[in-house]
C-alpha cells in the first residue's frame, strides 16, 4: 500500500480535478515498498490530463503511472475488478 502522505496527495488532486473515481494498482497495491505508484483514473477531461498528471508526479514520493480508464479494454476491466478504490 502507499504511504498515508502519497494518499493524501493523490486525493487532493483528485478533488482538484474533480475525478469521479481514482483506482490504486499494481505492485503499489499490496507493498509498502513498490518502487513506483500505478493508479488508473475516471472522469478526467482529456485536455487536463497531463495536467493532473504532472502535479501527482512532482508531488509524489515515487514515479507514478497514471492510466485514465476511459478505454473500455481487458486491462482496464481487470484494473476496475482487482484495484483498491482510493477515490469516488
């Protein structure tokens, strides 16, 4: 899991950007020490994307992956079905 300060990050940012549901995946979903933090989005306007992005990015205490689930595709069902929901 992420820390408590990642979480907090990732939450302000979804409020900013007003997202509709932030999904936490990957390695970072189930080990305190991932080497990066893999979280899947809804509800981001496609011009602000990048935007949202870079912010989590600067702010984190690790890379990130920001995947945006618009798509539907079997990846991204698989994220909707075996991610932790942090937001929405």
């Amino acid at each position: 899991m992420i820390s408590k300060k990642d979480k907090s990050l990732i939450l302000k940012y979804a409020r900013k950007y007003k997202l509709k549901k932030v999904i936490l995946f990957g390695s970072s979903k189930d080990r305190i020490d991932a080497k990066d933090i893999d979280i899947a989005i809804i509800g981001i306007a496609p011009e602000l994307f990048f935007d949202f992005y870079w912010e989590v990015y600067r702010d984190l205490s690790k890379p990130i992956d920001v995947i945006d689930l618009r798509k539907d595709c079997l990846f991204n069902r698989l994220i909707k079905k075996e991610g932790v929901v942090l937001y929405g």
